[in-house]
C-alpha cells in the first residue's frame, strides 16, 4: 500500500482491490475459500450463540438475587420485634 498517495481518498480501496485475494471487501473467488469462510462464521455464529446464552443466565441470575433481596426485606419488614 505504499502506492498511495496522500492527495488521493479512494488510494487505499484502489491498492486494495489491486490485491485481489487479500482484500477483504472481495467476494471469495473459489469453493475452497468458500468453504473456509462457512466454517469461520459457523464458528463465530456458535460462539456468539454461547455467549449470548451466558448472558441470558447472567441476567437471569441477577433478577433471582434481586427478588431474594425483596422478599427477604418484606421479611424483615413485617417480622414483629421481640426485641422489645
């Protein structure tokens, strides 16, 4: 990319489309490298899925604590004091 001049705003997608294979904005040319980026976003996809699923037990967790805190605040709450 040393081609690029700093004058011109398009040098850097025109050095890009020039590589061909190593650009990123350039659709795979043959079904190996298809194939490759199945495998890449299924990966990705079940990775995201895990962690979205982590998520949804962290929250879920989270709201239990809080309704425990409730409930054991009504607790305290309407316990009569025997202190007196």
């Amino acid at each position: 990319m040393s081609d690029s001049t700093p004058n011109d705003p398009f040098s850097f997608f025109s050095q890009l489309w020039k590589n061909g294979s190593n650009n990123p904005f350039m659709p795979p040319l043959n079904e190996e490298e298809i194939d490759r980026k199945i495998v890449e976003c299924k990966t990705v996809e079940q990775w995201l899925s895990m962690q979205v699923g982590m998520l949804q037990m962290t929250v879920k967790t989270l709201e239990m604590q809080k309704a425990g805190l409730q409930a054991f605040r009504q607790g305290m709450e309407s316990k009569p004091d025997d202190a007196a």
